[in-house]
C-alpha cells in the first residue's frame, strides 16, 4: 500500500498533537456511550492516532494542559454525516426551483453554495453528499476543491460530488413555456439529458472524466405542485381553507415527467413514471462501476426499487423511495420477489429523505405515504440490519438545518441511537469509494489502525470518517444536550459546541473559528 511508504503519517513522534477529554463518547458500531475517554489526535495526519480510558484525577490533571481540550460536561460524538445535500439550493420557500434554476447567476449560485457548506459544518456537519447542482453546471468539482486540503480556500465539510444528475429527454427541467418540446430555458438545464444505452455510459464517462464522486441517476419521477403554468392548484386552495394560511413552501416544480398535461389530467401528472429502461439503467451503473464511482439512484415506486434491484449491476443508494412500504403484506412479510433495504441481504443503502417531505409535502399526501412507508418498514424489519444512511434532501429546507432528518426519524419511531449510527458510521458505509468494499475493502477495514492512511497520502474524500477510532479521520463533534432526555434538543446546531475537521478545530465552546 500506498501509505506504508510514509511511516511517519502512522509514528510522527515530533508532530503536535491535540488531546480530547470526553465525558462520554458515542461508539457507534456499539451504540454505546463510553464514559471518560481521552482522545488524542494527530494535526499532521488529521487521523485519530489513540483512544483510551481516563480515571477522575487524570481527568482534572489532563485538563491544565494547553493542548487539552475539555469537553467532560459533554457528549462527544463522530461527525455527523448527511448523505444527500443540494448547496447550490437554497429553500423553495424563498425561491421557487425553477426561478433558481433560471434566475439566479452562477456567480450568485457559487457564493451561496459556499455559505451553506460553513452552515453545514458548523451545525457538525463534517461530510455531506451533493447529489446535483442542479443548473450550476459543475460549480461542484471546484467547489470540492476549495473545501479539500490541508489548508482549504474556504470551510466546510468533507463534499462528495455527483455533478449532474443523469436524466431522459422531457423528464426534467425547467420547461421551457415558450417551446415546450425542448429541454431547459436558454441552455439551462437541471440535469445532464441521455437517452440509450450509447448516449449513456457517454454521460457517465463525461461526469467521471470531470471529477465527480458519484453518478446520480434519475429512475422515476412524480410531479405534485402547488402552481402549475401559474394557476393555483387544489392542493392549494385546500390547504388554505384548511390552515387559513398559505403554505410555508410554496413551490412551482413543473420540471416533472408529465407536468405539461397537469392542466388536462391532474391525476396522471401526479404519479411517478419510469424514465429510463432496464438496459439504460444497467449501462449507467455498468459503466460507473467499471470505472470504480458509485450510482444513486432517484426513485419513488416499490416497482422502481424492484426494478433497481433486478439488474445485473445493482445502484448503491437509493433516494426518497418513499412507496416502498408496498414491497410487505399484512403478514409483514415481503410480497414481492425483492429485499427492503437489510444489510444482511447487501442491497442498496436507502436514503428516505423524510425532511423535505415533511418540509414541501404536507398538503400533498406525499408526507404521509412517506411517514408510513418509514414506519412499515421499521416494524416490519430488523432496525439493526437496515441500510439506512440520514440525507434530508438539505436545499430544500435550511442548510444548517440538516439534522431535521434525525429528529424526523425518531418522530416516526425510529430507536434515536440507530439514528445515530445512520447520521455517523452509516454515512461513511454510504458515501465511501468502491475501494472500501467487497474483501479487499474489509481487509483494508481490518488493518485501517496499521496503514494510517491519511489526507496527505489519500485524499480528503478517501480516509475513514464516522468513528473515533484509531485511524480514522479525527472528524469529531460534541453537544451540551441530553440524547436520551431530549434527543431533538441534543442534535440541533444550537447544541453543537464543537466542532473538528481532520484534526482542525472549527468550533470550540460555541464560536466559530473558522
């Protein structure tokens, strides 16, 4: 390997290191809360180089130490990680989508997309996935560029960029009112436009040729909105005569499949239809794989999900999927011939988005489906065998408000100590390269203590993040809050005291020092 040839990225015995005294810490491959543990890591390396037990008197010695950090009085806690993000977005609530898409200048664009990453890891944030500039062209490589390094440009967490994402013709948008048969408004589009299986290992050989970390692909989509062409919809009016108010987020997306018959036939514009076929799909996936990226697949139907599961080379992650309560009968076993989303059974990691439905989709009935899709599969499933990784489609609502997903699982019933693992560890398992799976991944797992294979020798994106553990990238955050009196409370950014970014302090007793 790679990392043996620098030995020092392991020993570094004349490099500074920063010391962590935590009254307790959140293991979680155990979901333990280890009390008293003493930290130490690495400012060089930017890697955990030892964790171990501390007694009271040791404690209080230890804490006169300049290069000690004290954080007893609080819980301590891996970086949090959100596993679908869109920084070139800001709330629909503001801005409509389409009006973003089309209205704002890239420079605009850009300079929000830097406020929201600092947003982001402030509120302990230390790596997210963004699934799509949406418009922005690919403002995202560079941006990646200026977060990564030893010295980054700007702050922010850990990005992992997918570019844009890969769309049929006529499913995406914005729509162009003038010409409705084209795609986009004056050369802008929300996504990359392919059609056959040609045209699409071309769109993934072009985004992976530029720089991107992931594929995004989108397999079916539903269009449910408020406004369509500008007149105001049922949904609307009902939420109105029921609220006496209008919705927090008002929102135009007729970028949708069959938004255009809205007018005609309602009900058809508002399901989900497949975009692409089963041979275009597997030359996405195909293709990304052959060439070691991985594919996040934007699906919302139980069919989508089968069908994602019936190709050869099966997608990593799947979004929303907010229908796939269907795949369990009323004897709770599944009913069709494919897995929910267990581990145990190595299929794709769903990412439910549950925060943007619970943000944009409360009028619409989207919320509930999803709420009870959440639901069905947490008691129809073993919790601790779920693939789950936290992404809450962050964009639509807040950045900085990212945690809204982990406080919406627990809402829904989920145990808030798995949320835990789902929003650290499982968002490494999630966001990391194809170089960390299958045997040699685990191999390379098994000897991370050993190989020391820090940003210097890897790269930002490719150490291991979502565990204090020795190895492991010292991304660490601690909160003044009571997880189990009051979990909410406990992961809101108004709690995150500390925050460190590859052994870089970024926030420390509540001030940012970035």
């Amino acid at each position: 390997m790679l990392a043996m040839q620098l030995p020092e990225a392991c020993s570094e015995p004349a490099v500074k290191k920063t010391k962590i005294l935590a009254g307790k810490l959140f293991d979680p491959y155990s979901l333990d809360f280890l009390e008293n543990r003493l930290i130490t890591v690495s400012e060089k390396s930017g890697l955990i180089v030892d964790v171990q037990p501390f007694d009271h008197l040791t404690g209080i010695v230890l804490s006169r130490q300049p290069d000690v950090v004290d954080l007893r009085k609080q819980t301590v806690l891996p970086g949090f990680v959100d596993a679908h993000v869109h920084f070139f977005l800001h709330p629909y609530s503001e801005v409509t989508w389409e009006d973003q898409v089309t209205r704002e200048n890239l420079t605009e664009r850009t300079v929000r997309a830097v406020v929201h990453a600092k947003r982001t890891l402030m509120a302990g944030y230390t790596a997210v996935r963004d699934l799509g500039t949406e418009g922005a062209e690919d403002a995202d490589i560079t941006l990646r560029k200026c977060l990564s390094g030893p010295n980054p440009m700007v702050p922010g967490p850990r990005y992992f960029t997918a570019n844009r994402a890969i769309v049929t013709t006529g499913s995406y948008g914005p729509k162009n009112r003038l010409y409705p048969n084209r795609d986009g408004v004056e050369g802008v589009t929300g996504a990359e436009v392919a059609d056959g299986e040609s045209e699409c290992r071309r769109a993934v050989r072009r985004q992976v040729g530029a720089g991107a970390d992931w594929i995004k692909v989108i397999v079916s989509l539903r269009q449910r909105s408020f406004i369509t062409n500008g007149r105001i919809t049922q949904d609307l009016r009902r939420c109105v005569f029921r609220y006496r108010c209008v919705p927090r987020a008002v929102y135009a997306a007729d970028y949708r499949a069959r938004a255009r018959i809205a007018d005609a036939d309602p009900i058809t514009a508002g399901r989900s239809f497949p975009t692409f076929t089963e041979s275009e799909l597997e030359a996405v996936v195909s293709e990304a794989h052959r060439l070691g990226v991985k594919v996040a697949a934007h699906a919302s139907t139980s069919s989508s999900w089968t069908t994602l599961h019936a190709i050869n080379h099966r997608v990593d992650t799947i979004e929303h999927a907010y229908e796939i309560g269907e795949l369990f009968d009323e004897t709770t076993r599944p009913r069709l011939s494919v897995d929910p989303p267990l581990r145990s059974k190595g299929t794709a990691v769903w990412v439910p988005t549950l925060a943007t439905y619970y943000t944009v989709g409360q009028t619409s009935g989207v919320w509930e489906k999803a709420a009870k899709t959440f639901k069905t599969v947490l008691a129809h499933t073993d919790p601790k065998d779920l693939a789950i990784a936290c992404g809450g489609d962050t964009g639509v609502f807040a950045h900085g408000d990212n945690a809204l997903e982990m406080k919406v699982m627990v809402r829904l019933g989920a145990d808030w100590r798995l949320v835990l693992r789902w929003a650290t560890l499982g968002g490494w398992q999630c966001l990391r390269s194809m170089r960390w799976e299958g045997e040699e991944g685990l191999d390379r797992l098994n000897r991370v203590e050993e190989l020391g294979e820090d940003a210097r020798v890897v790269g930002d994106n490719e150490v291991p993040f979502g565990a204090v553990r020795k190895g492991f990238a010292a991304d660490i955050i601690a909160t003044n809050g009571d997880f189990a009196k009051d979990f909410e409370g406990a992961v809101d950014k108004a709690s995150i005291s500390f925050v460190m970014k590859g052994a870089a302090v970024c926030k420390l007793d509540g001030r940012e020092l970035v």
